[in-house]
C-alpha cells in the first residue's frame, strides 16, 4: 500500500514547502500556500520503469559523432503558427498554449487539428464530444485525420493514445486533467506538475508533439504555475482584447526558434483566419484628416508592421492630470511627455493625456517612440498629420531622435503600404537605394516639431 504523503505548495508560483506558512518566501504572497495530498505510485511501478529506462538510457557521445541533421519540423498547415513555433512542430516537443479564458484557445487548436494531415488525438477535460463536433462543422466540415476524446484522467487517455496512436496529440486543457498517482484535485500545483510530467515522458518517448492549453489568471500568469512554463519546451502565449476582433500569438520561450516571431489571427464566425497582411488591418481607413494619430513602422521579429498610434491630449478638469495608455508602456508615455515639456517647451503636464495603440495589441518597440510624439503633438496643437506620412524612431532623453534597428526595412515596408514619406533619425545608416518614398531626417525633437508644424 503506498504511503500517503502531503506537501504544501504556493498556488500562485508553485514554490513547494514541507509546512504551512502565511507568507511565500518565493513569490512573496500571503495565503497562496496550501497543502495538497500527493500519493506515490507502488514502489514496485518504479523499479520496473527504472528498469525500462536504464535500458534505453544515452550514452556519452563524441561531438564529431553527434548525428546533427536538422529535426524534421511538422508542418501544421497553419502559417501564422508555424512562424511562431520557428518552422512547424518539433516530434517530441511539449508546447504550452496560453491565454485569458474565452480569447479561442480552443478554436484555434482545434481548427490547426482539423487541418493537420497528421492523425491527431483532441482531448478535451473542457467540452462535450457533441459540443466539439459543433464547433467543428462551422469550422472545417470535412477533417480527415481528427479523433476527439472527452477524458480527464492522463492514465486513461494514454491508453486511448496506444489505441489510436496519434501524431500530434492536444489537450484542453492541462487544468482539467488528474493523475491517479496524486490525490489533490485537477488544477492543483501538484497535479498539473505531475500530469505534465506524464505528458513530457509520452512526448519525449513517443516522439510524438504534444500542444497543451493552459488558462490565464487575471493577473496574467498561467493559472497556478510557472513551474508549468519552465517544464514545457515551448510556451505561447494567445492574446488580445476579447472585444477586438483580432489575436496575437507570440512566443515567450522557445526552446527551438526565436521568440520575436508575431501570428496574427482575426476571429469570425467560422474560426480564426491567418492575416497575412497585417499592416492593413491594423491602420484604419479615415477618409477625413483627424488630428492626434501617426503611423509607425515597427518589427515584431521579422515582420514589419505599419501600427496607428492615436492620442488625446485635453485639459485636465480633475485637479490631477490623467494618463492612461493601451498597448503601450505608460512609464514610458511620461517619459516622452517629459522630454516634450523639456525640450520643446510644450506645457502638458496639467493636460490629460491618452494614448491608444489601435487594433488591441502591444508593442514594446522603442521605434514607435516618434509616431507617438506626433500623435501627442497633433492633437494637442488640433492640427492633423499628412495622412501617408508615418514614423520610425526612438526618442532619448535629452530630446534627439535615435536611429533604430534594420530601418531599411521598416521603410521598405512603409513604401510597398503606399507611404509617401517617413521621418527617421538622422543617423540612421541607409543603404543606397533607389527609394520612392521620401525620407525626412531629423536630429532632434525641436527638428520633428518644425517639420511638422512648420
Ligand atoms: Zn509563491
């Protein structure tokens, strides 16, 4: 008979202790520990499996003898997806999906499952086999290769997997699952470590990919652990305002590519479709010449990105002026703002200042930096920009505008979208090119204001 045994655990960070305390060392929360009934399996499942493994355990290999041909990556079917992972699936690989609830983690892996030419075993802890089928059928009314398995129990499911032996497998989701050789409840730190665990073992011993969904709490961690996150090979993460019709995926640890790759997606009625031009959806289309917006030319990874910055600045009727951003770092707004005040003699802080990035997403490319001082400055003066003019620079502190990363490419981007010209410092290092569009050099801030305003 196995040992029962208890551990405390910290549910926020996953920090493990051997009792309780109000405060966890790790993190630094108050009552996130709780105790949690962990039961090991017999003694003799151990000794066996000790056993299977020694005999497959690796030798120490010479590096000349390292077998290095590239691993065959699984082509998903999905661009936007595949960019992200860096070429496809690793066979082996565990990948975790984050993202808040209802943002379509399961619509897009279940629409990538639908899609994929690999068999694929869909387990879901989440939703009915019928709700599936119903989501499905709006989805790709004639999958080829997709088996669906309402089941929660890892025990289980791998004997469903000998069964049907998969290529790919997708659980939905790590919280919902519970392994017989743990006793706390699903979602609990120590059942998603061990169930996770199990899911590594299978991947890594199968060579089979397997894609994980994780939820997000509020405050933007998977929920429970990160221990989760350092266990996976590779963690992506799905983004978005619930309200926006558009998604991000990016990766935040890839153990097999780069993480500055970006997928966007735009969600309709029948699923997600991959926007392949992203430039175009994210700069709307006014007829009329509206004060307080500027185009950028970011890079998210490789891609270039035209994104729409629009800003309010408005005389502050609470005696404390107000600032608020979305999708972009307002330490770094008032940073800006105190440059202007500065530099370039603008009195804004008694204004209330707002700043949006359109399209829901964030951006943490200190190349947006400029058309974000064009925004500020166009709508506090009430005097619009020239429509097709857009901006690819950082602005330093002491008020001159800094060259930023490949901007050959960011002005290649902005003339291919129609641009006609593009402000950027001055000493940017452009190669000589026979450029369409024009491009305005400028050295300091008081340089962009004079241009700007004449
Ligand atoms: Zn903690």
């Amino acid at each position: 008979m196995a040992k029962v045994k208890t551990t405390f655990y910290c549910q926020k960070c996953g920090a493990q202790y051997s009792k309780w305390q109000g405060k966890c060392n790790s993190c630094g929360d108050w009552n996130t520990i709780v105790e949690e009934l962990v039961q090991k399996a017999d003694p003799k499942d151990w000794k066996t499996s000790a056993k299977k493994e020694a005999k497959k355990a690796s030798k120490p290999l010479l590096i000349a003898e390292i077998d290095n041909t590239p691993q065959n990556r699984m082509n998903t079917g999905n661009n936007e997806l595949d960019r992200v992972l860096g070429g496809g699936l690793v066979p082996g690989s565990l990948t975790l999906l984050g993202g808040e609830p209802g943002i379509g983690k399961s619509t897009l892996l279940l629409q990538i499952s639908l899609g994929l030419k690999y068999r694929v075993l869909y387990v879901s802890g989440e939703e009915s086999q019928q709700q599936i089928k119903m989501r499905a059928e709006r989805i790709n009314p004639n999958p080829a290769n997709c088996f669906i398995l309402t089941e929660t129990k890892t025990q289980n499911i791998f004997r469903q997997v000998e069964e049907v032996e998969p290529e790919v497998v997708i659980i939905d989701s790590i919280q919902t699952l519970h392994s017989d050789y743990i006793e706390s409840s699903p979602g609990s730190i120590s059942q998603i470590r061990e169930c996770t665990a199990e899911l590594i073992k299978f991947a890594k011993e199968s060579n089979t990919p397997v894609l994980l969904i994780g939820h997000i709490t509020k405050e933007g961690s998977i929920a429970g652990p990160k221990v989760l996150e350092h266990m996976v090979d590779t963690v992506l993460q799905f983004e978005g305002d619930r309200n926006h019709v558009y998604r991000i995926l990016r990766a935040h640890k890839n153990r097999f590519g780069s993480t500055h790759e970006l997928g966007i997606y735009e969600m309709q009625g029948s699923g997600l479709r991959e926007v392949t031009n992203p430039s175009e959806i994210l700069i709307s289309k006014n007829e009329e010449d509206l004060s307080g917006t500027a185009i950028a030319s970011t890079l998210e990874g490789m891609r270039p990105l035209m994104i729409e910055i629009q800003a309010l600045v408005s005389t502050a009727v609470y005696g404390t002026p107000q600032r608020s951003t979305t999708g972009y770092n307002a330490k770094r707004l008032n940073m800006l703002l105190a440059v202007l005040e500065k530099r370039a003699g603008f009195r804004l802080g008694a204004k209330d200042v707002f700043l949006n990035v359109t399209g829901g997403i964030t951006v943490d490319d200190p190349a947006i930096d400029l058309a974000v001082i064009a925004a500020i400055l166009s709508s506090n003066e009430d005097i619009s920009l020239e429509k097709d003019s857009c901006f690819a620079a950082e602005v330093g502190l002491a008020g001159e505008i800094r060259p930023v990363t490949r901007v050959e490419q960011r002005i290649l981007e902005a003339e291919k979208l129609g641009f006609s010209s593009i402000m950027v410092s001055k000493q940017s290092k452009i190669p000589k090119s026979n450029f369409q569009i024009q491009i305005i050099r400028v050295a300091r801030i008081e340089d962009v204001v004079s241009h700007l305003f004449g």
